[in-house]
C-alpha cells in the first residue's frame, strides 16, 4: 500500500499533500510502501514527517521511480 511520495530533495510527503503537488506537473522520485494494505500502521519501519503539513507517514520500503 502506497502511504506516501518522495521528490528529488529526498523530501517527504503524505499521500494526501501529494496529491495537489501533482496538480502542479510535479513527478515523484518514489513512493513509500507500507506491507499490510488493511493496517497500514502494523508493518512499518520508517516514520518521516509530510514536508507540507507535518503529519507522520509511516513506511517499510522506499521504491525508486524513473
């Protein structure tokens, strides 16, 4: 399950805040997965902090974009 975007200053971002930078044209550099698509807060590893509104996005795997 995909909580969340990085871009290319390694910045992190909620799933929800990403969405209106991609409004902008905006590409990500990756997204970052968390295992269990019922419970995402179960299988975390990593938690950062949405660059936008500060809210914690919590993951387990970074997965690198073209």
């Amino acid at each position: 399950m995909i909580v969340g975007y990085s871009d290319g200053d390694d910045s992190v971002f909620c799933a929800e805040c990403w969405l209106r930078i991609a409004q902008a044209g905006v590409h990500p550099t990756s997204v970052l997965d968390s295992v269990n698509p019922d419970d995402p807060t179960d299988n975390f590893w990593i938690v950062d902090y949405c660059k936008l509104c500060g809210s914690e996005v919590k993951y387990m795997s970074v997965g690198l974009l073209d």
